[in-house]
C-alpha cells in the first residue's frame, strides 16, 4: 500500500483516457494526469496543473485553490474544506451531461428526468431517453429534423409478473421548430431554478430559440417560441380525418411537393391520425398562421407536418406559447392498440374534459417549487406546498392551472379551499388520476409515531429465554479486522455495523425491561399486565451486563468511525462535479479478514465502473449503504453523547448525501426522493443507458429503513444537543428528525401503493387484475415487475421489500397483507430449497410468519436457521437476537 497522507491533505484527479466508451464500464488505459492540492499550515501547494474555478448562475464557485468553508451551520460546511475530505472531478460517462451547460454542482443524480439529460440524450436521443409525466411520455427524440419533444400517450398494459406502460413511438407526436437558426441540441434552462418535479430544456440561442418544462402531471406538453422562431408538429401518422382549425377544414398539401393553403388560427387546430385514432388539440397563444402537408404514398404509412408559416406577435416580453393535449385516445374505434379502446371507455365525461382543457389553455406550469412546514412537536401532521410556478399568456387566471393528480394527491386535496378535484379522472400507470385546478397544493402528511428504537410493545414473555440466549452470543460479536480498516464494500459493510447496533439497543431494552427502567411513552401499544409479564421475564433472564454492552458499543464506534474520520481504505471521496460523497472502492486482495484494499485514491475502481460496490461511484443505492451506516451512527450517538458531539458533522455528511432537508451549495437537497409519487429511486446517473423504463428501485423497505436511520439519528442527537445546550446543533438536529420523519412517512405510504399488492376494504390494489403477484419485486417510471437485479427466484422478489427487521416494519407491512404473501413464501421458500436457508431468506420467512400471526411458529423458524447463516453475506443485518426480537414483539393478530 502507498502510504497515506495526513488528516489535512486531500485531492482531486483528473483523467484524460484514450480509447474509453462513452457508456458503461469505464476501464482506465494509457494516458492519465492527476492534479493534487495539498493544504497544510496554511500554504497552498498545487501540483502538476492549476486549480480551475467555476461560476454558476447561482454564485457557486468551487477551485483547486480555493475551497470556500461553507455556512457556520452544520448543514452547510465544505466537506473538503472544513472537513478535510479528498475530492475529485470526474471524467466521462460519470460526469455530467453536455446538457447540463452552465449549471453546476450540486445536481441532481437520481431524480426521474435524467433520462432526458443524460450522455445518451446528448450523444442522440431515442426511445430509452425519455420520462413519464403522468399522463405522458415525454422524449427528446424529435422526429424530421427538428428541435422539440416528442408526445406520447402510453397505456397500462398487465399480465401475471408485469405491469408497464405501453406506446408506439409512431403513434407519438413532435412539437418544436424545424427552423434551423434554432438547431436540434438542448440544454438545460439556465434561467429557471432546478425542481424535484420538473425540468425545463431550452434550444437555440438568446435571440431565436424555443423552451419547454416538462412537469409531473402536466395534461398539455408546452412550448415556447423566442425571437421568431416558428412552430412545428409532426407526425408519423398521416390524417385520419381532415385538419380543423376552429372548426373549418384545412386542405393539406404534399410533402417535397405543391404546397397547401395558409389558415389562420384564432383558437384551435384538431388532429385526428389514422393508426393511433387519436385525436389532438394544439392551442396557441396569440393568432397563427399555418400550413399543413403530408407525404405521398399509402395512407397507413403517410406522415404529416403542420407549420407556423407566420404569427401576430405577443406583447412585448411575451413568449408564443404552443400548447398539446389528448383529446380522444380511441375517436372511431379503430385504434392499433386496442387497449387505448377500453381505456378511453373509462373516461367520465370526454366533453367536459375537453372543455376543460380548453378554458385553462392559457396557464401553464413552469418550475415547480416545493416547501415544507413541520410541527413543532413529533408525531403530528406536516404540510407540503406545492407551487407549481403557473404562468399565463393573457397575465392572469392563474388559479385556472390544470395538473394531474394522483389518488394520495386526491385524498390529501379534498379538504383544500385552493384546489378543486374534478370528476375527469383516467386510469394510469399509478391508479387513478384525476384533473386539479389550482396553482398552488397544499397537502399534509400524517408523520405518525416518532420513529424509535423499540416496538409499540416489548417482546412477549414466552420469546424472552431464547432472545436472551441469543444476546449473549451475539453482544459479543466482533467486527472483522478489514471492517475495522475500512477495508470492504460499503453497502455490506453498513449493513454489518447496523447489525450489531440493533444487538446492543435490544441488550439495552432487555436490561431496563428487568431493572423496570420504563421510559414514559416507550411503549405505546401495551397493557400493565403484559408489560409486568415481559418484566418478569426479562428479570429472571441471564442477560448482557452493562459492560457487555459498552465494549460492543466500543467496538461499534470504532467500526464508524473508520468510515468517516478520512482513514479507511477504500475512502469516501466528496464528488464536486455533482456534489455528493461516492466511495473510492476496495480492489480486495488476500483471504480472509486479513487481506487489504489493493488500491489507494486516486486509484478508485468504485468510480471508474458501474458494476463495483453495486453502483456507488454513480449514485446508486446511496440510501441503501448510507442508511445502514447513519443507523449505526445513531446507536453509537444514543450510548455516547459526548462521541456524538464530536462527530457531528462528518455523521451529517451521510444525511446530506441522500437525504438533505435544506438548500445546500454542497449538496443536492433530498437526492432520492420523487416527492411526486413519495417513494425514492435507487438507481443513479447512468440509468438512461441501461433501461428505457427510467428511474428504478428494487427494496422499497431498505428505502424506508434508510429514511427511519435518518429520523432516528436527528432525534438522538435532539435529545444530546438539548442536554448540552447547543442551541444552533439542536435546531439542525431537529429538522434532521422532521425531515426524517416525513421521508418515512411518505415512503412507507408508497410501499404500500406500489410494491405491495394486495384488496381489502381499506386498502386499494393499484395495478390492474391481471397482476397475480402479491409484491412488485422492481419499481421502474413505467413498469413494475416480478423480479431483481440479482434473481429470478419468488423468493427474492418476496424477501427484498422486508428487510431489514427494524422497528419502523411495523408500520410497514400490513398483517392482512402478510397473512396473503405469507403462504407464498413458504412455498417459494420450499422450492429455492438450500438457497433459501444458506442466502437468509428463511430469516424473512420467520419475520413474515410472526407479522401474519404465528409467532410461536416463527420462532421455531428462526431457531431451526444454521447458526453459520446468521455470520454469512445473507444474513448480515439479521442476527439471532434480533430475529427474535422481531418476532416476539410483532402485534398478535387473529389467524
């Protein structure tokens, strides 16, 4: 190994590559220059190149030479400069986006638009680049030369393992500009501020371009014309029926031949195509005048183009702005995809609809903003405003917005005075989703119970023995020696370290369980006689002492610490292209505990190759490794406050790479999150070239476990910062919690909407009959499937959305809904046979049967589990001790 630098040195690296694919694995060959800045007593040295300074439009800088320290808050600190991490640029396919032009770091890496402005989309959009707005798929991939999006209406199509959404890429249609001055290359829109729910693209220059925001919900596709230039639509379906403008036929004329007629727009154009049959209306904002034209040749493979040939101009500053909407997905009954049929049946009122569209025609929806209030105490509601950032061409009405909305929306809404729900709803790939007007939503979210360390109840009596039994082996368990060095991957890593903080906080209940140290409020869902009863138990038990339990909270510390205090092996590494902390990754060599990580940075596989430490390197699954860890760190901080104190800050590193609450220059404010569905996505910044389905995520329960880690550690620290007076840290420390809280609260409500499948009189099935299975195995933008990235097996499928055994899975997984996948796990469990048991699914198969109502028989599972197993990769994260726990304090349920 080389040797380290010091606690004060840190890094960048430049790589300049030859023969290095735009996509997938990056393999680093010949030529490579690294560029180091080293910060000691104050002098700067800079090494083979000198520091570059960017500027954003947001008065961001960041410099070889000059690292500002960032705010006095903890939430705002410079990771490099204040807290001496080594930092890097990256290269490539792990860079951002030419699209990206001027705006810099922190940017988003796991929000659902990426698709539309990854490398791909910049090297040549095509069907994989594009996103679901809810009711449309938007792409980049304009058709005949010009610049614009493209249209489509997609719909939900189902069989036994797959739900997705369906289209043909001809039946979609182009609007945009086939002026040449403008060009076919986008960026993003410098000018507007990023959002969670949507994106604006911008072509062309200053003088002559065109816009678009591409918004979650949006019923119309809208664009706007700067300096001239001149609307166009295209399609690769020829008309079915005549071009109407407001109501009067318009004569088309031929393709590359004799030209047709001009007509003049004062209100509307109505396009009816043959193959789809879908009918469409354009809107614009101030009188047109245009021409239409189609190709020669069979007319079920003619194309059409409409053209602004000339407009009256807005007033000044005012944009033309060209508005799209579906009409009618099934006009005559002739459309190639019969389902647009049964769909379109299902529509409430098609006049109303469209008179609706057409009254709100003159608002549109431009960069959404979101903002959240918490409430003072826990426990309580918190509210999320949406302001959809509504425009209007005539420069008022704004409260006339229409956007989509779906069934939480809708339930959220129905009490809101500045919002009405329609009764136009369709179905779509996430239920039911109906019309809203209102420029501004204000929806509140039930936080629920504090999240914390121990069950409504304590584990039952007859459970006690064994779990005590257990505990005394598993107090003891010990980190390996490359645990100990930093020397590992970090998503198993972390999921060891939360491990042994679940044994030492079950240690810890047990002792005050006997001692009758009760908490107020410990314990919400018990009565004294049972409470007394798990008392005795617990009291007549041999259970881990109190210094038992502080050498594993030693221990646990150290583990921590190695990942966070700059001296691991494979280091964490702050990323200033994105802004965000990605790990250098361990090339392991040697046997056993005792072998090393055979690089050191720059020499950083994780960074250069998708396929190391799942994904870390390109923001994968960040809140799946980071989650584990911030958990441990949480336990460490409960024991130790003053440790707690001390580390503040660099703990914090976790919760502002996956989970920050505030506006950050550092960071990017809540990484994973789709505040529009509630549920996050795992996968990071090159899922354009990998799947046309977009964004994915395959645990949703890991997703939420991460997110209780986050309120779980906001809340120790509240209670360490209340004792010590640290009157800004308590502030930071309590909206970690709130904002904990609230990602928790809205991942567990999508968990159950869109990964757990099931009907009962409380609960509504989102996907449609056809899906037999009782779990979504992978979540992606448009489709949900059986299955992971890792097997085919049921069993995984099941098993990866109940992990891990926490406290926060009871508000999780429903017993009606366990009692239903209960018996198909077995079954399934049966049939993996020694991969079930040796991979730890039978763990999960225990959890499950205690979470249905069987808790004497899941403990006999769980006791019947080879030791070997719970040591083993599958069992990491589910120790004996915790097994039990888990099953002796699930909710007895009726069978």
């Amino acid at each position: 190994m080389a040797p380290r630098r010091g606690a004060n040195d840190y890094g960048s690296i430049n790589v300049d590559e030859e023969s290095v694919p735009l996509h997938g694995p990056t393999k680093i060959h010949k030529k490579r220059s690294i560029r180091f800045c080293l910060i000691a007593a104050g002098l700067i040295a800079v090494g083979l190149v000198a520091g570059i300074m960017r500027v954003s439009r947001r008065g961001r800088q960041s410099a070889c030479a000059d690292f500002p320290l960032g705010g006095s808050s903890s939430l705002s600190l410079s990771p490099v400069a204040a807290l001496d991490m080594l930092y890097i640029d990256r290269q490539f396919d792990a860079s951002p986006s030419k699209i990206w032009g001027n705006i810099s770091a922190p940017l988003p890496t796991n929000s659902w638009y990426l698709n539309l402005v990854s490398h791909r989309a910049a090297h040549q959009p095509d069907d994989s680049t594009r996103v679901y707005t809810v009711p449309y798929i938007i792409d980049t991939a304009a058709a005949n030369e010009m610049a614009g999006i493209r249209v489509h209406w997609p719909v939900v199509s189902a069989n036994t393992n797959n739900v997705q959404m369906v289209d043909d890429f001809k039946n979609g249609i182009t609007i945009g500009t086939s002026d040449r001055d403008v060009g076919t290359g986008y960026r993003v829109d410098d000018k507007e501020d990023l959002s969670h729910l949507g994106v604006s693209l911008k072509w062309g220059i200053e003088k002559k371009s065109i816009k678009t925001h591409i918004v979650r919900g949006m019923p119309f596709a809208t664009v706007q014309y700067f300096g001239g230039a001149l609307p166009s639509i295209y399609s690769y379906n020829g008309p079915a029926s005549a071009v109407k403008v407001d109501g009067s036929e318009l004569e088309c004329g031929v393709m590359k031949g004799k030209a047709g007629p001009t007509m003049e727009v004062e209100k509307e154009i109505r396009l009816h195509f043959i193959n789809s049959d879908f009918t469409w209306i354009v809107l614009f904002s101030s009188p047109v005048k245009v021409s239409c034209a189609v190709s020669e040749g069979d007319e079920k493979t003619r194309q059409f183009k409409l053209d602004v040939v000339s407009y009256k101009e807005p007033e000044e500053g005012r944009p033309l702005v060209a508005r799209l909407a579906l009409l009618n997905q099934c006009t005559t009954g002739m459309s190639d995809i019969k389902d647009h049929c049964l769909e379109d049946a299902q529509w409430t009122d098609q006049k109303k609809y469209e008179q609706l569209l057409i009254e709100s025609a003159d608002v549109y929806p431009s960069s959404p903003q979101l903002d959240f209030t918490y409430p003072e105490s826990t426990g309580k509601e918190a509210q999320m405003t949406i302001d959809w950032g509504a425009r209007s061409t005539t420069g008022s009405g704004h409260d006339k917005l229409l956007m989509f909305a779906l069934p939480h929306h809708q339930e959220s809404l129905k009490n809101s005075s500045a919002t009405n729900i329609t009764d136009q709803c369709m179905n779509t790939f996430h239920g039911s989703t109906c019309l809203v007007s209102g420029s501004i939503w204000s929806m509140t979210e039930d936080m629920g119970d504090p999240m914390s360390f121990t069950a409504p109840r304590p584990p039952e009596p007859d459970s006690i023995p064994a779990l005590a039994d257990a505990l005394s082996d598993d107090i003891h368990y010990e980190l390996s020696d490359n645990m100990l060095r930093g020397a590992a991957d970090t998503y198993f890593s972390g999921k060891i370290l939360a491990r042994l903080g679940r044994v030492i906080v079950i240690a810890s209940e047990m002792n005050n369980l006997a001692s009758g140290d009760i908490e107020d409020g410990m314990y919400s869902d018990v009565d004294d006689d049972s409470l007394s009863l798990s008392m005795e138990a617990a009291a007549a038990a041999d259970l881990p002492s109190d210094d038992d339990i502080a050498d594993a909270v030693e221990q646990l510390k150290r583990g921590v610490e190695i990942w966070i205090n700059g001296k691991a092996e494979a280091p964490y590494i702050y990323d200033r292209n994105w802004g965000g902390i990605v790990n250098c990754g361990c090339t392991y060599h040697g046997e056993g505990d005792k072998g090393i990580c055979n690089n050191t940075f720059p020499e950083c596989p994780a960074l250069v190759d998708v396929n190391e430490d799942f994904g870390n390197g390109y923001y994968n699954d960040h809140h799946f490794h980071y989650g584990y860890h911030l958990y441990a760190a949480a336990v460490v901080s409960k024991f130790d406050p003053e440790w707690a104190k001390e580390y503040f800050d660099r703990v914090l590193l976790y919760v502002r790479d996956f989970a920050n609450p505030t506006e950050d220059k550092f960071f990017i404010q809540f990484r994973q999150k789709d505040w529009w569905l509630g549920s996050s996505w795992a996968s990071g910044i090159i899922s354009a070239e990998n799947s046309p389905h977009g964004r994915n995520q395959e645990s949703s329960s890991e997703s939420i476990a991460a997110y209780e880690a986050v309120a779980l550690y906001g809340a120790v620290m509240v209670d360490v910062f209340s004792d010590s007076g640290g009157n800004e840290q308590l502030e930071t420390a309590k909206i970690i919690r709130n904002a904990g809280q609230l990602l928790t609260a809205t991942e567990l409500r999508a968990a159950n909407d869109y990964w757990h499948v099931w009907s009962s009189k409380t609960h509504a099935n989102t996907y449609p009959a056809a899906y037999k299975q009782p779990v979504v195995g992978m979540l992606y933008e448009t489709m949900a499937s059986f299955q992971t990235w890792f097997s085919p097996l049921p069993v995984v499928s099941y098993g990866i959305q109940l992990l891990p055994f926490t406290p926060v899975a009871e508000k999780r997984d429903d017993p009606e809904w366990a009692s239903t996948l209960y018996p198909l796990y077995e079954e399934s469990c049966q049939q993996a046979g020694d991969f079930c048991i040796d991979n730890g699914w039978s763990i999960i198969q225990a959890g499950l049967c205690a979470t249905a109502g069987d808790r004497k028989e899941a403990l006999e599972q769980a006791l019947a589990v080879p030791t070997k197993v719970f040591a083993s990769e599958g069992g990491v994260g589910n120790s004996l001790s915790n097994t039990i726990w888990y099953i002796g304090t699930r909710k007895q349920v009726s069978r």
